[in-house]
C-alpha cells in the first residue's frame, strides 16, 4: 500500500491530533510527560506493525517532505540561537557537553564489552553504541556502509538503522519518567514557583518550551522568516556539499543551523531582528510533523529481527541512560529545576535525536515551566557539537586493537 504525499501528509496531521487526545485521556502519559508526537507515533507505528504481520500487508508512506521539515526545524533553531546569549551560557555548555562526550564514551565502552562478551565482531558493539544512539539514523547508515565496506562487516547498514529505531522510540519514552523522578528529588510538583529556575530571566512567551502557546504573527513576519528558513536550506545544503568528503564534513541539518545562526545575528547587528513568534511557531510545527512522520514510518519488525547479542547491548544502553541522566547528568548540571530539563533532554538526543530531545523538554516545561537555560543549551550541543565529539569518538575507538 503506498501512501503518497499528501496522504503521507495527512496521516502526520492525524498522529499529532491523536497524540493530543491520548496525552489527554490516559493519566499515565500526562504522568510521566510522553510527548504528544511520541504517543501518536507509536501508535501508528504498531498499526503499520500489525498490518504488516498479521494483513500481509505493508504500508509505504512518501516521507519526501520528512528531510525539509527536519531541516526547517534546525533552521529555526539557528534562528533562535543569540550569540549573545550563548556567551551567557557559555559556561554550562561546556560543562554539558563534558557530560555528553562522556556519555559517548561509555556507551562505546559498553557497546563493545557487551559484543565480546557474546563473541560477535565488537564491531556490532559501536553500532549499537554511539554510532546509531547518540548519531541517529543518518550518522548509523553512514557508519553502516563503512564498516561493510572496509571492515567486511554484514548487515552493518541494516543493524544501524534497527539500533537507531530503538533508540529513537526509547529516546522519546524515558525523558519523561526520568524528569517525573527527578522532580521528586527536587520536592516541586507541577504547578509550583520553586522549579522555575530559569524564569528570573526575562520571559520569552515565543519560546520553543511553549508550543501550545498563542504565538500572533503577520503575514509579512511569517513571509519573512519563512524566506530567512529557505535560505538556510539553500546555502546550508550548498555548504554541505562544499564540505563533503573533507576532514571538515557535516550532516546537512548541521550546516542548516550555522546558516540560521549566521542570518539571525547578522540581521540583530543592522537592527532587524527575527520575528520570535513567527520562528518559534514554524519551528514547533515543523518538529511536530517531522517527528510524527519519523515515528509512523518505523519499521518495528527491523527490532524483532535484531540478534539477541544485539539486542541486549540496546537493552544494556537503556539502563545506562536512565542511570547516567539521574546520577550524573543531572549531578553535574546543578541538581536542580534545569538540570532535569537538561537530563530530559539529555534522554532524548543520548538514545534518539535532537527533534526528540525538544520534545522531552517541551512535554515537561508544558507541565512543570520555563527553563530557558536548557532551551539554550541543549539544541547547540544536540544539533551541532555532538556531531563532531561523536565522529572523533568513533574514530579513535576503531583505532583500538580489537579493530585491527
């Protein structure tokens, strides 16, 4: 059955509006704040999962329009992002992006002992590390046909992805749990002044914490932005290929967001400053779909064919999420109201991706208020110093004996 884009289109939009009710409807899921593009997708996700077990049936949905939502969504990002304000903040994102790297770093750690310990090529053990949590799924196919191609390694490419989806779906689950948890450290319950750390700052009503906030806009603001999204695509999928195959390469979506950034802060400095409201409303729309049209089109029986020893490494590399974000990440980032955000979000890229990051932290500041540093914080070393610490990871852990 294939679904074409329109289709494709419309079932997105329907996803995000039964995630809104089923977030609605099911205590549990406002309890442990499961964002509501996660709650739709896995529904359809299992749907297209029984048709394709049961009926015989495989549903195949034109996810053209999935890459320029992902893309416009970092733009947007780059577009929010103050130089200004990152300088403020300059501090605490080096000490996050310690704690992230040293996650990357473990995870391989673990990825590969695990793989020994089965007897399986530990080469298995950094794809189910770093490679497709932390990388996602465009970083593990990459990595996949490496390791195919110069390492010999069959199904690598296959294996990445099936990590990558495990990964994104559990990327998405336990953020919440784990700010629900931490929260209780912190004696504050939803509604309470204590947690909002960051509201001293001056409020941002057009945030991206606020997604269901009223965000008025005009036309030409809307225009505006939408032409400063489409150059950042524009030049920053030009800057990729001038980069590509150098020391010096990117994903797309990274090169976006430096474009974005470019854009805002050069325009601040003449005096025509972005339309907040306007970013921040794309913004949320376009995660809103890119994330329900990621989470529908997963291929859930890709997991049921993983191999026990890889599987256990996955299931291993949960734990050690849930354990690092409670016991250190959130430790290190002050034990406080932003620092579960930060473990939220920490959740969301350290299994998933950036997109589902946000989400976490959306779901919980939707619920528990602002947290301005983290919104600050988490998109520049999700989307962008990740990258690079991850691939120089990998890199220098294949150049271990075992490898060779």
């Amino acid at each position: 059955m294939n679904v074409k884009v329109y289709g494709t289109l419309v079932v997105a939009s329907l996803v995000l509006l039964v995630g809104q009710w089923l977030v609605a409807a099911v205590p549990i899921l406002r309890k442990w704040t499961i964002p509501e593009p996660v709650a739709g997708g896995i529904v359809a996700a299992l749907i297209v999962f029984g048709l394709h077990s049961f009926a015989h049936t495989d549903v195949a949905f034109d996810t053209s329009l999935q890459a320029p939502l992902m893309q416009a969504f970092f733009a947007t990002i780059g577009l929010n992002a103050n130089l200004a304000n990152l300088k403020q903040g300059g501090p605490v994102l080096v000490r996050f992006l310690a704690v992230v790297v040293a996650l990357l770093v473990l995870q391989n750690v673990l990825g590969i002992a695990l793989a020994m310990a089965f007897g399986v090529d530990p080469l298995f053990g950094l794809l189910g590390g770093s490679v497709s949590l932390a990388g996602g799924h465009g970083t593990g196919a990459a990595w996949g046909a490496v390791f195919t191609e110069h390492h010999g390694l069959q199904s690598a490419t296959e294996a990445a992805i099936a990590c990558a989806t495990f990964g994104l779906i559990m990327g998405g689950i336990l953020g919440g749990p784990v700010a629900q948890h931490l929260m209780k450290r912190i004696g504050a319950q939803a509604g309470d002044a204590a947690p909002r750390a960051s509201d001293a700052a001056t409020p941002d009503p057009y945030a991206f914490e606020e997604p269901k906030a009223e965000q008025p806009t005009t036309p030409g603001a809307f225009i505006n932005t939408l032409t400063l999204i489409a150059i950042s695509l524009a030049v920053g999928e030009a800057l990729s290929g001038l980069i590509a195959g150098t020391a010096f390469e990117l994903p797309t979506f990274v090169c976006v967001l430096f474009v974005g950034v470019l854009l805002a802060n050069g325009l601040s400095l003449v005096g025509r400053p972005v339309a907040e409201h306007a970013v921040a409303l794309i913004g949320n729309v376009s995660l809103a779909l890119f994330l329900a049209m990621a989470l529908m089109t997963l291929r859930l029986w890709d997991l049921a064919a993983l191999a026990l020893p890889v599987f256990t490494i996955l299931a291993a590399q949960t734990l050690l999420m849930v354990v690092y974000a409670i016991f250190v990440t959130f430790r290190v980032m002050g034990a406080n109201y932003d620092a579960v955000v930060l473990s939220a979000g920490h959740c969301g890229f350290g299994l998933g991706a950036t997109p589902t990051a946000i989400a976490n932290m959306q779901a919980v500041t939707a619920r528990f208020g602002h947290s301005h540093l983290a919104f600050l914080v988490v998109p520049m070393v999700a989307a962008f110093f990740i990258d690079i610490a991850n691939a120089i990871t990998i890199k220098l852990f294949l150049m271990l004996p075992v490898f060779h």
